[in-house]
C-alpha cells in the first residue's frame, strides 16, 4: 500500500476546541486514510538550521503558546516515537546529500493539533521532522523527496503548516479573506495541481503576495516537504479560512483518487 502525503494547515492551537469546518476535515480524513503503521509529521514550530528528526521513544506535548483557554494546556498527546524509524529516516536524508540528525524536541502543537483530531487514540509512532527557514524551497523539496520511499511502507508523511500565516492581519470573527489571500491560496493550487514543483519552490519570488501570506517561511515550508514527498499532482482535500486571513486549505499529494 503507498500512501498519500498531506498538507494541512493546521491554524491556531485552539481550533482543537472547536467545531470548525477545518476540524471536521481532519477528523474525516483520519477515518477515510488505510490506518498507517506511523506518521511523519514535519512541523513549522520545529526550526532548525539543518535538518533534524525527532529520535525519541516516547515524545512529551509541548504546548509552544501562551494566552489560550486554560484546557488547551491540559491536553497531552502520548503517541509512541519510533526511534528505529527515526535513525533510518536521518541515513535516508544523509543518503540525499543533505546533513541531518537526530535530537528530542518533542511534539508541538503542530503536530498534537490535527493529529489528535484525525488519530485521537495516539496509538501510532510519530516521527516529527524539522524545517529549515535558512534554507530554500528547492531543499524542502529534497527532503521530501528523500522521505517519499516510506510512502510504500504504510507511513503517512504529514507536512502541517498554513496555507497563510500573516499573524499581523488578523480579523476576529471573519471568515472572509481578502484578495491578497485567496490570490496566493489559488495560486498554489494550480501550482499543486499541476505538479509544478519548480514554481512551488520559486514560492516566494513567484506567488502572488507571497511575503504578505508568509512575512517568515516557516510555516509554508512543510507544504514543499509533503509535494517532494508526494510525487505527484496535488489533490484538495479541503479550504476554510478563520480569522479572516488564514487559509485552512488541506492537501493530497501522490493520490490520483
């Protein structure tokens, strides 16, 4: 069985606590998928200026936030790590040309937020895999490229992110996005669909309002991850938007169903 590689946006950390469109999404996809025998999750709240993997055997919830509803501090998600899967995933990257390696950081909202949703009994190893802000898109797609081969392994390559990630413009309560949102979030689709990795990559000089989605990469870099690791057109899976700018869009690289 070869599985899919997503991107999933994976928006605030209290979009767990809430019935949103997104959150249904996600839950539906975790029942709908073949069960996978683990999970590679790479997160944009696990910057590192090389590549890095997560190596533990049994990863703490980091809650990586501040100023959110006193239960979202309570929430844990105790999935297993795979240290053997892990140390294999640092030699495949090695065997890239790319300079990896293993360390403990734990499994931050970026990776308990869907996967609580999607797998909520945290019964599936979880590998968590780091991006590299320094680092250009071509090497994001490399990385996921250097990944796609556990793809025929039952393991589901995760790469959660945001569609857009402008903090700054935030609007409470809208669900409407402006121009220079949906510009960029339909730019990437036909990007993603026509498996243009080449412009993926060129992201920031080519996407419309690239740095007004994205005033850091961090969060757009899983995106490049999940289509290296998908090698194929990408598929949408779903879109939203909450707070008004921030794009919910959730993708399906590799699957022609």
């Amino acid at each position: 069985m070869t599985l899919p590689s997503l991107f999933i946006s994976h928006g605030a950390p209290d979009v767990v606590l809430q019935d949103l469109p997104a959150t249904r999404a996600w839950a539906d996809l975790g029942q709908r998928l073949p069960r996978p025998r683990a999970i590679v999750v790479v997160s944009a709240h696990w910057t590192t200026r090389e590549a890095a993997v997560e190596i533990g055997d049994q990863p703490v919830t980091v809650h990586d936030f501040a100023g959110f509803a006193p239960e979202l501090f309570q929430i844990r998600y105790p999935a297993p790590g795979d240290p053997v899967l892990a140390q294999r995933m640092v030699g495949m990257l090695e065997g890239a040309g790319l300079v990896a390696g293993g360390a403990d950081h734990g499994f931050d909202h970026g990776v308990w937020v869907p996967l609580t949703l999607m797998y909520p009994e945290a019964d599936i190893p979880v590998v968590v895999v780091s991006v590299q802000p320094r680092q250009d898109g071509l090497h994001h797609v490399r990385v996921g490229q250097a990944l796609a081969p556990l793809r025929q392994e039952d393991v589901l390559i995760i790469g959660s992110g945001a569609m857009t990630h402008n903090l700054g413009a935030l609007r409470p309560g809208s669900t409407e996005p402006p121009a220079w949102v949906t510009a960029f979030d339909d730019w990437v689709m036909a990007a993603a669909e026509a498996g243009d990795l080449p412009s993926l990559a060129d992201w920031q000089r080519l996407g419309p309002s690239a740095r007004l989605n994205h005033p850091s990469p961090e969060h757009f870099l899983p995106l490049l991850v999940a289509a290296g690791a998908g090698g194929g057109p990408g598929r949408l899976l779903h879109r939203s938007t909450t707070w008004g700018v921030l794009q919910m869009t959730m993708l399906s690289f590799g699957d022609e169903a």
